[in-house]
C-alpha cells in the first residue's frame, strides 16, 4: 500500500501545502545521487547541513593543525569557528547508514532525505515535523563553541543537568565515574602492546578483540596512545616540522597536544564511540603561577560520552612529560588524566566554553587563573585541598603561610626559588603546615613536594607551586643553614619509636640558654644526639658535649647548654641497639635564644663505660673552677666501687637514696676523672667521665 493510502483527504492536502516549498531541495538531492551513480559502492560519503535561503555546502573532515603554546604548548586549532558545533564527518564502510541532507524551513518543517549508493531504495520522508518557528542546530549556550569537532555519525548530546558536578569537588573519587582500575588490567597490558600502525582503522580494529563496551574501547584507545604516542619536542619549537594529523601522528608517532586530541577522537570515532576535542587554557609546561591567559588557547584535549554523560580526559599529560627547556620527553603513564573529576580537571584545564566544565557552577577565567596550580600527584597521594588555596600568597609582616590537608599522612618538603632554606614545615598526621620567611623583598616561587610514608625510597613528587609576594622581610627568622626539613615531633618521630613529646613544636624558645626535652622511649633504640649552629669551629665531638642524654627506664631525656645566644638545631639520630651500623636521621628541633649573656660550658666528657641509666646531678659543667673543693653526686647502677681522680684520690660513697657522693679539691691539677670499679673481686678500674680545671 502506497504511503498516501494511509492519509485522509484533509492529511494530503496539508502535506501538499508543506512539501511543495522543498522540491528543490528534493531535487537537488536527487542530482547530487545521480552525480554519484558511478562511483563505487561504499565510497566515503559527506555529511552537509543545508538551511533556508542559503547554498549547500559540504565540509569535509579536517583535523587540528596545531594549537599555539600547548599544556605542553602546542599550536592553536586553525579550525573554522562557529556558534554550532561544525560537523567531522566519518569515512563510511560498505554496510555503514547513508549519509543524509538535511533541510530547514522557516516555517518549522524539517525533512531530511538520505542519498543512497546506486541498486538501493530512497526514502523521502525520514523526519516529518510541524513545528513552530525556526529550526536551528543545536548549540551550546555561553561561549562560541570556538574549535571544537564532532562525530556526526550520530548526532551527539550536549551537556546538560545530568552532566554537571557541583563544586567545590566532594573529596570522594578522582574520577567522573565509578571505575575498578584492576578490571582493565588484561585489556590495558594488551591494548598498550599491540603494534599495528599501517592505518588508524586497522589499528583501531586489533584494539578491539579486547574491547566491547564503549568504556573498555575508551580505555584501549587511552592506553595505547599514552604508551605510543610521543611529545613532538622539536615541532613544538619548530611548527613547520610538526603535523597534527591523525594520520601523520600515527606513522611518525609524535605530535602537541592537538595531535593526541585529533588522533584521540578519530580512534574514538572509528569504533563507534562520540568522541569530542575541547579547546582551552591549561597550566602546564611554561606556566608561571598567578599568569593571565590572555592571548589564544594553549592546549586541546577530549571529553568522551559514556553511560549517558560527558566525561574529560587528557591523552597528552597522560603519556608523560618534558624536562624544563622542552627538549626531551619521557614517557611516563600518569592514570589521573582518564576519566578525571571535573572539580579537579579544571584545576589545570580552562575550556574555552565554559560549559565543558562539566561543573555547576562553572569557574570563571579570573578564577582559574587566581587558583592555586595543583599538580596530578597531589589528588593522587590523597591530598584533599590546601590553604590558601591561590597561586599568589602575600606575606604579612614577612611570614607566609600554607597548610595541606590530606587524607593519609605524608612525608613532605619544599624549595623557595630553589633552596630549602627559609621556611618552617610540621608535619601533621592529616597534612602538614609550612611558615615561609623570605629574606628578600619580591616574589619567589614555592614548590611543595610529597611522598608516602611507606616506602622511603621513593622520591618526592611535586604537589603544588605558588608565588609568595614579599613586602617586608623579617631578619629574625633566618634558620641555620642545618635546619633540616620537616621540624619538630610529629605521626613520623612517633613511628621512629619517640613518644609523648615534651615540647610538641617544632621551636624550642629559652631565655637562660638551658632547656631539657623528654621523650617515651621505645624499644631496642640507641640515640645519638647532636647540636649545630652557624659560624662555629668546635668539632663535632665538642658541639655534642652541649647536650647530655639520660635514660630513667622508657624514658628519654635531653638537657641542653647554649654556648651562646642565636638559633641552634637539636639533631636526633637513632639506630637499633642490636644493630652495629651507622645510626639513621629521624628529626630536628629549632631552638632560640635571644639573651646576649649566655655562655654556658660544655658538659663532661663521658666514655664508652658510662653505661646507660647512669646520671650526673653534679656538677654539670664539664669545665671545674681551679683550687676548689667541689661536691660530686651521681647515680650509678651495678658498680662496686666508686672515686675521683685529681691530685688526690677521693672516694665516692653509696648513701641512702642510692647515689654515690662525695668531693675532690681541685688544686694543682689540669683535670678530673671518675672512675669506677665494676666487679670487686678484681682491681681493674674504668674510667667514665673527665673534667677540664679552669687554670686562667
């Protein structure tokens, strides 16, 4: 039965009225299909948008030739502009749909005819619709849909409600979707191994034996690009030398940024999945922290419909990286890139249509550009948000200060303008808290590193840079130069066997020059202390002597004598009793004294024999005044007999309370020495402790 048949005398009579308008544009497809009546069946066919009252025209697909100073800093897209999205079509295969000509009336009847290959049958009326107004071609509100491309095979949704995610991020997945990375791991060993370059379809072709949901040929596409597809060092200093093509990007196996998006869509594109490449500002390679995007877009990358919502992903970060003059590239496959949460996608990828944000609210550019620039390890390592959160930090009154939040602890450290000098950082069991002093006016750049605490052989990964902006400085804040970083107790000296700090920050102040620091102790530890100040000669053997360490069971004690006023730093090295190897860093405290008439000696030399739980209550300086009679009171455990070696011998005796006392004139001698006997059955003597005698 014929299509008419169907309609009612009054149903004919409005189809007339509606079709008459568009016989010429049935005509013209209908010369368009006989003009290509000898080519053979299969041939690629162009997809053309035709509206009321102008000429047909025909794009055919194009791809990115380079954007100017990509993430990496590639080239600008010299693609056309438009306020739709301009259609890529796809090369069809023999048993692909028939391309269409679609026409628009201004009277709101849509009719799409479809152009078939010779021995098949056309039909006229594909969409018949009776709407009011003009039709217009989807668009995206908000910016001009400036460089961007689509897969026209199929017309693609736009972003919309369902898409967005609100901001500021919610701190649960990296991800825009719920993935199990170990569910990939067969298809992503397979996928980043295959070898086949001849033609993007072919290539696309073995991807798939792997692949069957549109997720998994995603994922295979990601895969092999990251691990096959090279930063093109030279032709991005060198534009003449580069092509962005995806065909060239596949046989030379290089390319920018737009390379890797083009290549990245038209992979997606041949196995059936929509694919689109987004245009914008990014905070990669040459970015300085608080710049101005102000000339062309510096960097493409591509978002992806799965599941019934846009995602994001950068194809070009997620394969490596370049040293710092752009001269060297090093694959190193970074999965944070692949499907990553808008939230964080924005915080180094402005699109130049806001609504590929993807988020709700959108950020503006003044945002974006004002925002503090985390790296990818920084979501990575667990770290949630830091504060402040902009990439310019001024100081007040000469200090600056950052804190980092993180859901696990970390081990961190940092350089300003290149050194690690000038700056306080603690660590906390959930972040750390860093107080910069710069010692000169202007700006200087910070970097935080980090790294987890298990594993310490890992290296350090930067999380984050900023700009501090000095104004004055603070000359009272200068650290000595043995000022290691992190300062203080903290979730790691407790890990090291120190606990229950006496003095939980990192500065210790102290007016008298003496300060006594306490630990809990754990077991099978050894410590050795040491003490470093700026502009000394003593030897190391000497600055030591300033620190006496007692042990009363479990716990630990430090007492320290300044020789002076200044800043010093209490260095604490640990190693197991039952090791006999070199003994380990753990941490350091600051220690202040701002009194001028400080000047305490060193303590006594102690020997291998003075065992550990002895103690000196007296005297303490290790330096005894000439021609005096000086009272001795220590307490020593295990020993038969005790006494003091000077120009006399003067014995020591046990009292009460379990001390050993007694005293010894000073006259006519240089030094001092006690010395003990262990085993009384045996007249061997030790020696435990020396005293110099002040002769002046």
């Amino acid at each position: 039965m014929a299509f008419h048949d169907h309609l009612s005398h009054t149903q004919r009579i409005l189809l007339a009225i509606f079709c008459f308008p568009l016989l010429p544009f049935y005509l013209c497809a209908l010369c368009y299909a006989r003009s290509h009546e000898k080519q053979e069946e299969g041939n690629p066919a162009e997809l053309a948008h035709v509206e009321a009252g102008k000429t047909v025209e025909t794009q055919k697909h194009s791809s990115f030739t380079g954007f100017q100073s990509d993430g990496n800093e590639s080239d600008r897209s010299q693609q056309p502009r438009g306020n739709g999205l301009p259609g890529q079509p796809v090369q069809m295969q023999p048993d692909e749909q028939a391309p269409v000509i679609t026409s628009y009336t201004n009277e709101g009847t849509h009719v799409t005819v479809e152009v078939h290959p010779r021995n098949t049958t056309p039909q006229l009326f594909k969409k018949f619709s009776l709407g009011k107004g003009v039709c217009k071609l989807p668009s995206l509100t908000g910016l001009d849909n400036k460089g961007f491309q689509e897969n026209r095979k199929s017309r693609m949704p736009l972003p919309g409600g369902k898409d967005l995610h609100a901001y500021p991020w919610d701190k649960s997945s990296l991800k825009s979707m719920t993935l199990d990375l170990q569910q990939f791991e067969k298809l992503d060993a397979y996928a980043s191994k295959v070898s086949v370059k001849n033609s993007i379809e072919e290539l696309v072709k073995a991807l798939l034996r792997e692949a069957r949901t549109d997720l998994e040929k995603v994922r295979a596409v990601w895969m092999w690009i990251c691990h096959h597809i090279e930063y093109d060092v030279v032709g991005f200093h060198n534009k003449a030398q580069r092509s962005c093509e995806p065909k060239d990007v596949l046989r030379t196996g290089k390319s920018v940024c737009a390379g890797y998006a083009g290549l990245f869509q038209q992979m997606c594109s041949v196995a059936g999945v929509q694919c689109m490449t987004l245009s914008g500002y990014s905070k990669g390679y040459s970015y300085r922290p608080g710049q101005s995007f102000t000339e062309g877009c510096n960097h493409a990358w591509n978002t992806v419909y799965l599941d019934g919502r846009w995602h994001l992903l950068d194809s070009t970060w997620g394969s490596g990286s370049v040293d710092d003059s752009c001269s060297k590239f090093t694959f190193q496959y970074n999965e944070f890139y692949f499907l990553t949460h808008p939230a964080l996608f924005i915080n180094n990828h402005f699109p130049e249509n806001s609504n590929w944000q993807l988020l709700k609210p959108a950020l503006t550019l003044k945002e974006f550009e004002s925002n503090m620039s985390y790296k990818a390890h920084f979501y990575k390592l667990g770290m949630l948000a830091a504060h402040p959160g902009t990439s310019i930090i001024q100081t007040v009154n000469g200090k600056a200060t950052i804190s980092i939040e993180s859901r696990t602890p970390l081990l961190f450290t940092f350089s300003l303008q290149g050194t690690k000098e000038h700056g306080l950082m603690t660590l906390k069991k959930n972040g750390m808290r860093l107080e910069i002093y710069p010692q000169k006016t202007g700006n200087h750049k910070l970097q935080v590193f980090a790294k987890p605490c298990k594993g310490s052989e890992d290296l350090y990964n930067c999380v984050l840079e900023c700009i501090i902006e000095c104004n004055s400085v603070d000359k009272s804040m200068r650290f000595p130069k043995d000022l290691y970083q992190p300062v203080g107790p903290s979730w790691f000296t407790e890990r090291k066997g120190f606990l229950r700090p006496s003095h939980p920050d990192p500065i210790i102040h102290t007016n008298d020059g003496r300060c006594s620091i306490t630990f809990t102790l754990g077991k099978d530890i050894s410590v050795l202390p040491s003490l470093q100040w700026d502009n000394t000669s003593l030897t190391e053997d000497m600055r030591r002597r300033h620190i006496m360490q007692i042990h009363r069971g479990n716990q630990i004690e430090f007492k320290i004598h300044l020789p002076h006023a200044g800043k010093f730093v209490l260095q604490i090295y640990t190693k197991k009793k039952s090791d006999p190897g070199n003994y380990n860093y753990i941490f350091n405290y600051l220690i202040s004294c701002p009194n001028t008439e400080v000047k305490w000696p060193v303590f006594p030399q102690n020997y291998s024999n003075w065992a550990e739980g002895y103690e000196i209550l007296e005297p303490l300086a290790g330096l005894l005044p000439a021609n005096r009679n000086v009272q001795f009171k220590l307490k020593m455990h295990s020993i038969a007999k005790a006494f003091v070696e000077a120009e006399n011998t003067s014995p020591l005796t046990l009292s009460k309370d379990g001390y050993w006392e007694g005293t010894c004139n000073t006259s006519g001698c240089t030094e001092v020495r006690v010395m003990v006997q262990e085993n009384a059955n045996h007249n061997f003597y030790s020696n435990i402790l020396k005293y110099k005698v002040d002769t002046q």
